[in-house]
C-alpha cells in the first residue's frame, strides 16, 4: 500500500506567483478530496473528484484556485497570484465508492508558506 | 451547511485515566461520523468511525457514542498512555465518500 502521495512536500513562494501541488491517490480510489488545514484548526473542505470529473468546490475555493484530475488518476491544485492568507497546509485524500463505510486516507500534505 | 462543534479545545490527562471528547453536528442529513487523530507534522489518520444507525461502537481502548436526535457523538479513550497525545479531530459527512466537515479539534495530553 503506497497510500496517498502529495509533492512537493513544502513550498516557499513569493506573494503573487503562481504555485502548483500534485496529489497521487491510492490507485484503486476513484475519489479523491483537497482540503486546506490552517495552525490550531481542522481541514476545510476545498474540492473533489470522482474519476476526472469535479462534484464541488467549496466556496473557499476563489477563482484563484483552479483544481483539475484530467485523466481521473492524479490531481493537481493551482494557486494563482499567491496571498499571505493562502499559507496553510493543503492536504489531498482519496477514498473508493461503494457499498460500506470507505473513509478517506490522507497524505502527508504540502505546507506553503508565501512571503 | 453542515458545522461541527467540538469540545473541549484542550486536554490534559494522566496515564491511564479516561479522555472524552465531545462534538456536536448541525445537519440531518449527516450519517456517517469519522473521529481522526493528527500527530505534530503528520498527516489526519482514522481512528474509528461510526454509522447513524448505530449507537455505539468499540475498538480496543477506543469508543464512539452517537445520538443521532440530540445531534450529539463521543469519543471515549480508557487507560491513556503517553502515544495518545495528539490533536484529535471529530468530523461528519453525508456518506463516508463525501466530503467531510471537521470539528476545530482537540488537543489531548497524556501525563506519564
């Protein structure tokens, strides 16, 4: 079991440049999830796939934020000209659909941090 | 939409005493209520979940209570030991393959 990969795992970046994170799912797992974890808080939702296609964007998610899974594998979540307050933890999970309880696993996240 | 409440924010125990840690959830529709313990630096991992269709569940040292009317769950850890310390995270969905909202967390600290 591989589990969930994200990369990279920290990222220092000036205000207002352009950042990309890429998550690798446990590959049987047809959904996966981006959350954004803040110091002292628990992960909010962001986004989500199921196969390529994205079921919803929480409303945290400003049109700076674009989050794609083109071929329904891995996923990648761009942040355009970067604020201070996009600093966080933004983490990536992936569960299967089906019959049962399927929880969702979590990767180790990307920590960015903008100057 | 869905908010979750957690209490309390801190905790602080001995050894081999007994942590509760409460949460409640504001939407019906919620069903399925995972608890995840975060270590510094490390990723959420699964602790234990339950279904609204059951009340109680049990692992080992670990236990959840839910009820579902007073919108109300519980995670119940006996005999503490020091490795439990941690930040631990309530959470509620509709199904465990949607998304989750978290509860704020709870800082849990096992004295030797």
């Amino acid at each position: 079991d591989t589990g969930v990969s994200q990369d990279p795992r920290h990222k220092i970046t000036k205000r207002g440049q352009n950042v990309t994170f890429r998550c690798d799912p446990i590959s049987e797992h047809n959904r996966l999830y981006w959350y954004r974890q803040t110091l002292g808080q628990g992960p909010e939702f962001l986004t989500y796939f199921q196969n390529e296609a994205q079921l919803e964007k929480s409303r945290l998610l400003s049109d700076r934020f674009s989050a794609e899974r083109p071929k329904g594998s891995f996923s990648t979540l761009e942040i355009q000209r970067t604020e201070q307050g996009d600093s966080a933890m933004y983490l990536c999970a992936s569960s299967p659909t089906g019959s049962g309880d399927q929880p969702q696993h979590f990767g180790d996240g990307t920590r960015l941090s903008i100057l | 939409g869905e908010n979750v409440e957690q209490h309390p924010s801190t905790l602080s125990v001995q050894e081999g005493d007994s942590a509760v840690i409460k949460c409640t959830y504001s939407d019906s529709a919620s069903n399925y209520f995972p608890w995840y313990k975060q270590e510094l630096g490390k990723r959420p991992q699964l602790i234990i979940d339950i279904r609204s269709n059951v009340g109680e569940k049990k692992d080992q040292r670990i236990a959840v209570t839910l009820n579902k009317t007073a919108k109300h769950f519980s995670l119940h850890i006996t005999e503490t030991q020091p490795e439990d310390s941690a930040v631990y995270f309530c959470a509620a969905s509709e199904t465990s393959y949607d998304k989750v909202i978290f509860g704020p967390g709870t800082s849990l600290s096992v004295i030797p």
